[in-house]
C-alpha cells in the first residue's frame, strides 16, 4: 500500500533501475542543495552563538566565549521560566492538538454530509487561513477586550455575564480559543478531502453487517483515516509548538508569564525584553532537540503503523 | 610616546583648523534664513536619498505632514520606515549589529539612549551643535526645554540625540466626578491611592484608576513614573548602577503600585500605555497616570468621550518628595550612516524654531520653550501650563540628584526584569517580598554576566 | 400493522428531519465563528474612530477615508506589490524544486529517504526568531538587505520543505502503470514528469501553491527584519498603526481586508481543486 504518509519505500519498485543514485540524483539534489544552503549556516551560526555571550550590537571587543553558561543559566539559574514555557508549550500543543482533531473532525463530518450550501461554508473556513495572523490576532484582542469588546457585549446582551479574557485565569484559555480558531480549519478541510475520498465499498459491507454509526465510525472510517490523522497530527503538533503570533499580540507572554510560550521565550530573551542573543540561541537549541525527539516518535509511529 | 603621539595629532590638527579657517571664510555660505540655507544644502545634496527608522508616533505624524517642504527646498527624497515602537528599538540595535548603513536616522527613546550611545551605535552630535554652519543660528538649540535637551538627549554628559517629543506624566483626573462626590485631586500619593480606593466601583463599570501595566517593560515604565516618589533607586542606585531592587524604599514603591493597581480594570496586566489610555478616554477609569504626550486623545473630543471633563494635576508626591518623569523621542544618527552630514541638515530643518509652530499645529509633541510659551498656540491647548507644572515636579528629581533614566547600558532590561516580576505580584503569585527578592537576584545574576 | 409502518417511517422522516436541521445549525455556527473576526474587521475599518471602542453601534454611516488614507498616505500600494512579487516568485521556486525533490523521492529508492524527509521537516520548525540574526548577517555582507529577492531565497526555507512532503502524497498515488506506458513511447523520465505526471497532479500543484502563497503573503518575522524601505511587505505594514497614541484600528483594519481580499478570492476559486486536491494528496482514493 501506498499513500500520502509512506515514507518508507514503495515495495513494487525493486528494479535495479531504482536504486541508481544517478538518476534520482538530478531530481532529489537541486532541492537538497538549496536547503541545506539555506539553513546550514544559519543554523550553525546559532548552535555558536549559544556557546557565546553575545548581545544585539554589542561592542566586539566584549564579545567571548563562554561554554556552557547559557545553559547553564538556563536550566540551573534563578530565573526558572524555561521549564514553565517548555511545560505549557507541550501542554498547549496536546490540549489544543486534540481539541482541533475533534472539533475539525466534526465539522468535517457535518461538511461530508449530504448538504446544500456546502461551497459558501468551505469558503468561510478559509478566512482563519486566509487572513494576516498578525492582524488577526490584533482583532481578537480588540474582540476580547473585557471593556469594550464585542463578545462581552454579546455575552452581557445574551446571557448577562462577562468575562475577563485576559486576566491571569483566562489567559491561557484564550489564547487557546484564539488558535483554536486559525488552526482548525486546516484540520477540517483536510479530513473533510479525506472523509470525501475514502471507497464506498467497506461501508456498504458495514452496512450489510448491521452495523450501527458508531461502530461504523470506530471501526471503518477512522482506521482508513489513519494515516491522515497521524500526519495532520504531526503538522499541527509542530506548529503549535512554534506558536508565537497569538500570544505575542494578545498578552506579550502575560500576565506575569503565564503565557510566555517556548516561541514567545526566545523572543523576549533576544529582542523583547532582554537582548540576550546568546541566551536566546541556546533555548533554540533546547527547542530544536524537542522538537526532533517528538516528530522522531511520531514518524516512527506512523511507519510502524504503516508495517503493521 | 602616547603623549608624543597626542601632541603630533594635536598640532597636525591645528595646522588643518589653521588651512581650513581661510577657506570657510572665503566660501562662508549665507545661511542666515532658511531659504538660503536651504539652496547651501541643495547644492551639496541634490538627489540624493535618506532613510529613517522612526516608531509610530504623533510626533512623527505630524512630520509627514512638512517633510515634503524639505525635500523641495533641498532636492533630498526622505524615506520613512515606521514602525511601531516595541519593536523599533530591536530593529535599530540588529540594523547596528549589521553595520549596514541602510538608515540616517534613528528614532530612539530616552530609556534607550544610553544603550544605544554605550554600543557606540549612534554618535554624538555635540560637534553639530558647535558648528556655525551646520547648525544655523535659526536653529536656536537653547529654545529646546532644557529638561528634554539635557534630560533625555544626553548620556555621560555627551549630546548624541535632539529631542523629537518630550514627555513627562502626570494625572489626569474626571472632574465630573470628583465634584459629583465632592473629592480634590491628589497631592500625595497616599491620597492617589486613597482616591483609587474609593471611586473603584462607586459606578457602574468605573474603575478607580488606569495605567501601564503589561508584563515586562510596559509594567517596569508604569512602576518608575510612581516609584521615585517612593525611592531614588527605582529600578538601580543612581550612582552606583547596582540593583537595589528589594531594599526597603524600593519595596515601598512596588507595594504602592501593586495596591494601586488592584483598583484598575482586572486585567490591567495587560494593559499597554494603548489599553491604559483607552480606558480612561473611554469613561471606565477615574484617574489615569501616563505621558503627557498622550494629552492630545485625551481632549480631543473625536476620541475621548471624556474630553470636556477632564483636568490634570503632577505626579503626586510622596515620602521622598516631588518626582516626575521624563522619557521621550530622539533623532539620533546611526554610526553606520554614510550620509551623517545630510542627517543633521534634515533634523536642523524638522526640529528647527522655524518650523515648530507648524509641527506642533500638526499634532506634534512640543520640545521647545517658545512654543509652551506661545500665547496663541497656548489659548488652543489648555493643557500647556498643566504640563509644564508636571515637567516642575520632574526637574525636581534631577535636583534630588536622580536621572528618570538611569543613565546606563542596561536600564531597558534591568526595567523589563522588574516589570516582569511586578507584575507576577500583581496577580498574587509571588508575594512583594518575594518579588522584589526574585527580581533582585535575577538583575544582580543578569549583571554579572557582562 | 400498516400504521405501525406509517409510523415508523414518520419517526425515520422526523429523525431524519432533526438530523439535517442539527446539521445546519452546525455548519451555521461553525461559518459564523470562522468569518465573524473579519465581518468585525470590515466593521471597524468602515467606522469612525471613536466608535472603535462602542460594539453597541450597528448602524452607521460607513467613512471610507481609513482605505483612502493607506493608500494615498500610507503607501499600500507598493506593499501589495512588493508582497505579491515575493509572493509568487517564492512559490514559483519552491514548486519547482520541491516537485522535482517530490516526484524523485516517490519514484525513486533513494538512499536515506527517512533521514532527508526529517530533515526537511525539521528546517520547517526551526523558529524564525531563532535564525533571523545570522540571516541578517550574511545578508549583510552579500549586500543583499532589503531586497525582495533576499524574502524571496529566505521564504524557500519554510515552503520548500511544505512542498516536497505535500506533492510526495500525490506522486505516490499515481499508478505507475501511466509513466511505463509513457517510457515505452519513448520519452525520458523528465520528459514523462512533464508530459504526463504533471497534468494529473494538477490539483496537488495548485492546493500546494495556494498554501505556500498564504504563508509567504502573511509572513511577519523575516519581513519584518530583513527589509527596510524599498521591499517591505504589507503584513509589517500593521507596525505603523500601533502607535504611542495607540492603535490606528480603523486604518489597520482597512489594510486587513484589503490584503485578504486577492488571496481569499484565489482560494475560493481554486477551492474545489484545494480539497480535491487535498484528498489526492492525503488519503488512497
């Protein structure tokens, strides 16, 4: 079986043809060559300068190695926020993953049915896509303003209660809410392409068999989901993980820290509130490991799964 | 033989001053008006291009509205590149990082100053300013409000930038209510808070007062322009620079604020100086501490709901006294521009006594003695004596011996440190003791690592 | 018994009835959630200022001097030319080298597949504040700052790598009974890449297109500090309006539905190919 999440290799294509280096090359090189162009140095140039004191136009002449020290800081120093950032950085990519899996496979669901209209909602669903994050989010925070927003009033109109978005308690679920509504979308229309292109047959059989919906649900359609899930899973994690835009317009990682995710982090530590470049890198670094170790566990899940 | 050395350049540059002085003689270029100096500058600089980093600001705003008269009266094309400012500052110290010259001109804060001037990324003008020449006599620099042109355009004594917008803070107050309930308007900062206290709630949706608050710098800024009534190491000792940040005055300080405070809209720690003012124009605050520069939204009644009510008093005082603020914008040039000379002829222009009624006509923020003191432009803009009252109370910290900003590198992020853990008290997760420790050993762990 | 039977299918037909009206109400609610944020923006880039604060005002007389204003004032213009160019041009390379990458990748057994496709995908989650001041560097010394053509190279990091594992789902889903038909006419596997692989994946070219031109269309963080005056694109545009005064909502709100409107446009009109494609691409069909 072939599909959009094989990475391993198709088992049809054995002749020897194939496993020529010098004809894939021409194909595979030009991109390669390019990326690795592209990030090499930078990348290099990062994993140095977290082993450095450097600042943002620092005279040369302070400028000097310093081992370990950043990470040293870091993980050992007074300041413990690296730990809290990483903590709700995962925390918010598992709670806010899952949410958009469920909710966009629901909507999904409601898109795949037999409905009029379909055209205009899919068209709706690409406005979070569509639209500029950094004015999106400048939005929602007017929206969200617990004063003057529009979805008090509606609150207080409708059922006489406001709340207090941005307060310490709510910060966290708001900038949820926010990303709940710029990131589902993608996961609805994937699945509902999905849903859309899966074969009529097993469900005819299901059908035969008396099965019921949820057991059509459970035991037809999300088992050929599967592979889809797991790569939108995958994209989605990463990106929630870099998460910056939301935060960074609603709370500027407020109150307090409560919402200074890893992204937002670094930022603050290299150009927001401290000039740290240095420092900054090395919480990169630590950033960019995680990231490998989580997309690592989750491409050897889809593979087994794929054996399997 | 460094002696020697100095004595060789000392005399090599005598003879140059000596070959020279014939020659400006002879060509001495009549720039005794605008015009003619105008046609000096022309003939120089026709055609060519400058570029500035400014942030978004009124000052700025109204610049746009005259620069166009420069680029006629010179053939120079100016380019703007506005951004906003909690990002301008980044963007001006990676652009120094660079070395690459793309800007003439920076807009810097006055926090940022010494930074800025302490990363040798912007130069000093004071050679500018002694220059016949470059600096017309129309220009008239000692117009500038000393408070500004000393207090946030210098660093260790040297002059490296020319105030664009000066600014200090004071109160602004609703009269409506404070006659309603029969309230005056705060002396003291115990009365302040006193006052807080009793408006918060007392109406439906009214708060008792509005500031700055945001996690991180915007919180660091809304403590000093209370703190120093309270403390002369607001945010480091003023002479020393080393971090006091948890000794007794200070903690005084942010125990005020934080009480303060609890008197704002719940979510005031994430109130920018945007949401603060917001706020207070929008009727759900009674009393509002910020910049005077803001002054302009507030009594225009096409943004304020509140402008007919409304009036201003100083910074209250407290036990140390009276304190005031004083921040603002600069015009500072890059070390890495090419075209230093062409900068300073368009801030010569832009910030000269010329230009500065039609400046302030535009909604600029004023910097200059004769403009405070213009009757006809005083009779448009109530608010002028008020604040030149406020602007009082803040050379009265420069007489305690106290710079608003202290004046070294670190000061935005020694600020940004106990902005960030003020605001962790705010929301009670750290008591003030705890706070004001943690911020400590985090400045003093910060510190020794450069 | 008849009326049992009637009965019942009454019930099936109610059921059904409540079924399709729960359906309704779903996708209802769902539309409106996700358009509400730029029903709003359009609201207040048509209000005058000092309502920006009042939700409470619905009717009013809509001023257009916040989208005169970005335009005549704040030079729009060049930022949506500078951002289309960047746009499309960054797309246009990314398609190619990624769908070359792509096609080699599923036709091919090439050495260390697993390790480059991870490679690819963790240069797509390298933080752009993490690698922006080394970009700037050597920006710096190529004299390259400020050009479109530096967004244009640097926008390949993130849309080279989106490209190759999208297009890779929809090679992998053509028969390969197509090219071997196509081999035996004679023609080179370029040729057969061009000529009839191509053509099927046209779908999958153009939903990844339309992804790879909204990342770039809205990119902040490079925009942002790699170009000073000449090539800005217009999500920085938003810095102007957060003023010290605070936020010019009205004229940033114009900005915002001026520059969502030609990708908006594009992307429903592509849309039926965007999920077709999305289906080719994602699941075995």
């Amino acid at each position: 079986m072939s599909n959009g999440v094989s990475i391993h290799t198709d088992k049809r294509a054995t002749s020897r043809d194939l496993h020529n280096t010098r004809r894939y090359m021409p194909f595979v090189a030009p991109a390669m060559v390019v990326m690795v162009l592209l990030v090499a140095v930078p990348f290099i140039a990062v994993v140095l300068l977290s082993f450095t004191n450097y600042e943002l136009a620092m005279p040369a002449d302070s400028f000097k190695w310093i081992g370990l020290r950043n990470y040293d800081r870091l993980l050992f120093g007074t300041n413990k926020l690296l730990y809290y950032s990483l903590g709700i950085s995962v925390g918010m990519m598992v709670v806010a993953t899952v949410l958009q899996m469920l909710i966009g496979f629901f909507c999904a669901s409601l898109l795949n049915r037999d409905i009029k209209f379909r055209g205009l909602a899919i068209a709706c669903l690409l406005v979070p896509i569509a639209m500029t994050p950094s004015i999106a989010s400048q939005i929602w925070k007017l929206m969200l303003n617990a004063e003057f927003g529009v979805i008090n009033y509606f609150l207080k109109k409708l059922f006489n209660f406001s709340v207090v978005w941005l307060d310490k308690d709510n910060s966290l679920p708001s900038v949820l809410l926010v990303n709940i509504w710029s990131m589902t979308p993608y996961v609805t229309l994937t699945l509902y392409a999905g849903l859309r292109s899966l074969p009529l047959e097993p469900y005819e059989s299901a059908v035969i068999d008396g099965a019921n919906g949820r057991q059509v649900l459970m035991y037809v359609t999300l088992p050929m989901l599967k592979p889809l899930i797991l790569l939108t899973l995958l994209f989605r994690s990463i990106d929630m993980l870099k998460m910056f835009d939301v935060p960074y317009v609603l709370t500027q990682g407020g109150p307090g820290n409560i919402t200074e995710f890893i992204g937002l982090h670094i930022y603050r530590t290299g150009f927001g509130v401290t000039t740290l470049v240095g420092r900054a890198s090395a919480i990169s670094v630590i950033l960019i490991v995680l990231v490998g170790i989580i997309s690592l566990g989750m491409i050897k899940l889809m593979s087994s799964e794929e054996k399997g | 033989m460094k002696t020697a050395r100095r004595n060789l350049s000392f005399l090599l540059s005598l003879l140059l001053i000596l070959a020279l002085v014939p020659s400006v003689f002879a060509t001495a270029p009549d720039i005794s008006t605008v015009e003619a100096w105008g046609a000096h500058i022309k003939s120089q600089y026709e055609g060519q291009e400058l570029n500035l980093l400014v942030g978004a600001h009124p000052s700025i705003d109204a610049m746009l509205k005259y620069y166009k008269d420069f680029e006629e009266l010179t053939g120079v094309k100016v380019n703007f590149r506005i951004i906003t400012d909690g990002t301008l500052k980044n963007t001006a110290l990676i652009e120094g990082t660079g070395k690459a010259g793309n800007y003439d001109i920076f807009a810097v804060d006055a926090a940022s100053i010494p930074e800025f001037y302490g990363k040798q990324i912007i130069i000093p003008v004071d050679d500018y300013l002694a220059d016949a020449v470059k600096t017309p006599e129309w220009y008239d620099y000692a117009d500038l409000l000393p408070a500004y042109s000393k207090g946030i355009g210098t660093s260790k004594g040297v002059t490296v930038g020319i105030p664009i917008a000066g600014e200090t803070r004071y109160v602004g107050y609703r009269t409506d209510l404070f006659e309603k309930y029969g309230k005056q308007p705060p002396k003291t900062m115990d009365e302040f808070l006193e006052l807080a206290r009793f408006f918060n709630g007392k109406e439906e949706g009214l708060y008792g007062v509005s500031m700055r608050a945001a996690s991180g710098r915007q919180n660091g800024s809304g403590f000093m322009s209370v703190a120093y009534a309270f403390t002369d190491s607001a945010l480091v000792n003023p002479t020393t620079f080393e971090p006091e940040f948890n000794s007794p005055d200070t903690m005084a300080a942010v125990e005020f604020f934080v009480e303060l405070l609890k008197n704002a809209p719940p979510d005031v720690t994430t109130y920018s100086h945007e949401e603060a003012l917001s706020a207070f124009i929008q009727g759900k605050a009674a009393m509002w501490l910020d910049a005077t520069a803001l002054t302009g939204k507030v009594i225009d009644p096409s943004t304020s709901t509140i402008s007919e009510v409304v009036d201003f008093v100083p910074t209250p005082d407290g036990p140390k006294g009276q304190s005031g603020a004083l921040a603002g914008w600069n015009f500072t040039i890059p070390a890495d521009s090419k075209k230093a000379d062409l900068a300073w002829a368009f801030i010569v222009y832009m910030t000269g006594k010329p230009t500065a009624k039609t400046y302030v006509e535009n909604g600029g923020i004023p910097c200059r003695t004769s403009i405070y003191t213009d009757e006809v432009l005083a009779a448009n803009n109530w608010t002028y004596p008020k604040q030149l009252e406020a602007l009082d109370h803040a050379l009265a910290l420069i007489d305690r011996g106290v710079k608003y900003n202290p004046d070294f590198t670190y000061t935005n992020d020694i600020m940004a440190i106990a902005g960030t853990y003020i605001s962790k008290a705010m929301i009670e997760e750290l008591t003030i003791q705890e706070a004001c420790d943690q911020a400590q050993a985090e400045m003093v762990e910060f510190l020794e690592d450069k | 018994m008849r009326a049992e039977e009637i009965r019942a299918r009454r019930r099936l037909m109610a059921s059904r009835g409540a079924k399709q009206t729960f359906t309704y109400v779903g996708i209802i609610l769902m539309s409106i959630w996700a358009v509400f944020p730029l029903f709003w923006m359009i609201i207040i880039s048509l209000k005058e200022r000092i309502y920006t604060y009042d939700p409470s005002v619905w009717i009013f007389q809509p001023v257009f001097e916040n989208y005169v204003s970005v335009f005549a004032e704040k030079n729009l213009g060049k930022f949506l030319i500078n951002s289309a160019i960047v746009s499309l041009s960054t797309t246009f390379l990314a398609l190619f080298f990624g769908t070359l990458a792509a096609y080699g990748f599923s036709r091919f057994k090439v050495k260390r597949m697993r390790g480059l496709m991870f490679f690819l995908l963790a240069v797509r989650m390298i933080p752009s504040v993490a690698i922006v001041i080394p970009i700037f560097v050597i920006a710096r010394f190529g004299s390259m700052l400020d050009t479109r053509l530096l967004l244009i190279i640097t926008y390949m990091i993130f849309n080279i790598p989106f490209t190759v594992w999208m297009m890779k789902g929809f090679f992998d889903e053509i028969p390969k009974e197509l090219e071997e038909a196509a081999k035996v006419d004679g023609c080179t596997t370029l040729q057969t890449l061009y000529k009839i692989v191509l053509p099927v994946v046209q779908p999958g070219l153009i939903a990844t297109s339309i992804f790879c031109i909204i990342s770039s269309w809205n990119e902040f963080v490079y925009a942002l500090f790699l170009t000073s005056i000449k090539s800005v694109t217009t999500p920085t545009i938003v810095q102007m309006f957060l003023s010290i005064q605070g936020v010019a909502w009205g004229e940033m709100s114009a900005v915002g539905t001026v520059s969502i409107m030609p990708v908006l446009l594009f992307a429903m009109i592509v849309q039926k190919n965007m999920v077709r494609g999305l289906s080719f691409g994602a699941v075995k069909g």
